[in-house]
C-alpha cells in the first residue's frame, strides 16, 4: 500500500470537499438565466398555467416559470413584498394598500372595465328598491375591497355621506352566510359570488357599479423586477391577452374552464362570463389616474395611513 504524505492527504481532501459542495459544470449550464414566479388565483392566469403557452414563448430566453395559488389578492401582494412572486392578478383596492405599507409595487397591466361584475345585492323579498333606502341598513362587505370603493360612490351618486353607511366587514363566504339568514340588509360583492347568490338565493341586484366605477383587474410585479425583465412581462401580458381574446369569442367554453376552476355550477359561470369585459393592455397614466381616485378616497376616509402616488407604482415607460 503506497503511503501518502500528511500535506499531500490533506490537499486531496480539500480537493474532494471542493468538488462535493461547488455545482457541476453541466448542472450550472442547465440552470436558468431568469425566472419569472407568478402568484394567481382562480381565473385566467389558471387558465394560462393549464395550456402551458408562457413556458413556451419565454423558453428561448432561458426564463423558468413558477406558479403558486392564492387565495386572494392581499396575500399575493404580502408575498411581492417579501420576495417571494415576481407577478401576479388583483383588483383595484388591494395594491392601494400595499404601496401604502410600502411594497414595491409595480403595475405592469390593467383589464378593460368591468362594471356589472360587481353590485350591491338584496334578499328576494327586501322591500328596498332603491341606493338610497340602504341610508343606515347593514350592509355586509368586504373591508377595502374594489366594493368598499363601489358603496362609497354609489352612496356619493345618490347625495348620501359615507357616515349614513352601516358597513358589516365580512369577508364573501361570511357575508353570503349573513345574508342568507337575514343577519344584513344587503351585500355588496363581485363576480362569482355576485352570480352564485343570484343564481342560487335568487337574490336581487339593487345597482352594480355602471356609471359609477370602472371596475378593472391589475397585473403586477415588483420595480426591481420589472426594471430587469420588461422583456418577460411583455411577453406574460401577450400571452394573457390572448386568453382574453380567445375567451371573449368563445364565452361557453371559458365559462366550462372556469366552472370546473372555481368548482361552481356551469350557470354561475356563465352569467360570470357574460357580463364580463375581456381583453388586457398595458398602464397608462390615464389609468393609474383611476387608481389615484381610489387611493385619495381611502386616504380621505382613514382606511390606508398616508397618502400615496400611484404614479411611483408605475414600472418605466408608461405612456
């Protein structure tokens, strides 16, 4: 047995421990150059993940995709701020409420308008048929939500200040639950809850938000990220776009997807779909004025703790 000197050992060892903890060359060339992970939650960024387009149209460029399911835009938006998604959906209010705790925040898209996707509801049998005679009701909604904004306008419209408004803040399975028992006079909720008490309560539209508020969706990212890989987004928003296109020609089959989804009825899907706006662009500032209402209502009502510009929201480049 041939010995080996205690130096010459010692640098063996070393040598094997350096190759035991550093990557191989090969597992360092199948490493992707970027990544893009994407927060989402039932809706048309299921849809996208389900057809596997985006893979395809960013693997030229050395881009991994990553999905992960949420169950609501806030908590999407608490993931941006820590680090852990690069992109993802959301309403109008929510990304008020992250930029005004500081998350850097980037909006990156926005949804056409879809105002009769979201109303305030009454029972059947309410003998109130008019914004008005909601004056010191309980209403159940979700606290600063896109339908916090709609009650606060429509409750405006109708020359009514927000202090006649008795709000009930329940998030949509326990308001649905209050309303069924009669526990609230009226609920103000969004598309599919909004279509499944309909369909299922009988329920009745006292208004939704036409003529009121615009009622749009968000695609989102953070400035870092968007300032490194405007690239990716493009390409993300392309691809969404035509989901949209491709749904608004072919409603009865978006509703299927959407049913089988959301684990709902084919009719609530398909009132959901009908009376939804599809089709997805980039942020302009005419847009972002929108946001900058929202933002400046909530201020002014002590739901967010300073006042922000959503225009510092904005990735580079907007037009």
């Amino acid at each position: 047995m041939t010995s080996i000197s205690i130096p010459r050992r010692r640098l063996l060892q070393g040598a094997a421990a350096a190759a035991i903890a550093l990557p191989s060359f090969a597992a360092l060339a199948q490493a992707p150059a970027r990544q893009l992970r994407i927060g989402h939650q039932k809706g048309a960024l299921s849809i996208l993940k389900g057809r596997g387009t985006l893979e395809k149209r960013l693997a030229p460029l050395g881009v991994a995709v990553k999905w992960t399911e949420f169950t609501a835009g806030p908590v999407q938006l608490e993931a941006l701020n820590v680090g852990s998604i690069d992109f993802g959906d959301v309403g109008e209010a929510p990304p008020i409420f992250a930029q005004a705790a500081g998350a850097p925040l980037a909006y990156v898209a926005a949804t056409l308008q879809r105002p009769q996707s979201e109303a305030v509801l009454v029972p059947r049998g309410s003998a109130i048929k008019t914004v008005a005679e909601l004056k010191g009701k309980k209403i159940a909604l979700n606290k600063g939500s896109n339908v916090h904004y709609l009650i606060v306008k429509l409750f405006e419209k109708h020359g009514l200040p927000y202090t006649d408004l008795n709000l009930v803040y329940l998030p949509p399975a326990d308001a649905r639950a209050a309303f069924e028992k009669g526990s609230v006079d009226a609920w103000v909720i969004w598309d599919p809850f909004l279509a499944a008490a309909e369909k299922s309560l009988e329920a009745r539209v006292l208004a939704d938000a036409t003529g009121v508020v615009g009622n749009r969706g968000y695609y989102f990212s953070s400035l870092g990220y968007a300032a490194k890989n405007a690239d990716v987004l493009a390409i993300a928003i392309e691809e969404i776009n035509k989901v949209d296109v491709w749904g608004a020609a072919h409603r009865n089959d978006l509703a299927a997807e959407f049913a089988a989804l959301w684990g709902l009825p084919k009719p609530v899907a398909d009132l959901t779909v009908a009376r939804a706006a599809y089709g997805t662009g980039p942020i302009s500032k005419a847009v972002l004025a929108e946001q900058q209402k929202i933002a400046d209502t909530f201020f002014d009502l002590k739901l967010i703790p300073r006042r922000i510009s959503v225009l510092e929201a904005a990735a580079a480049g907007i037009a």
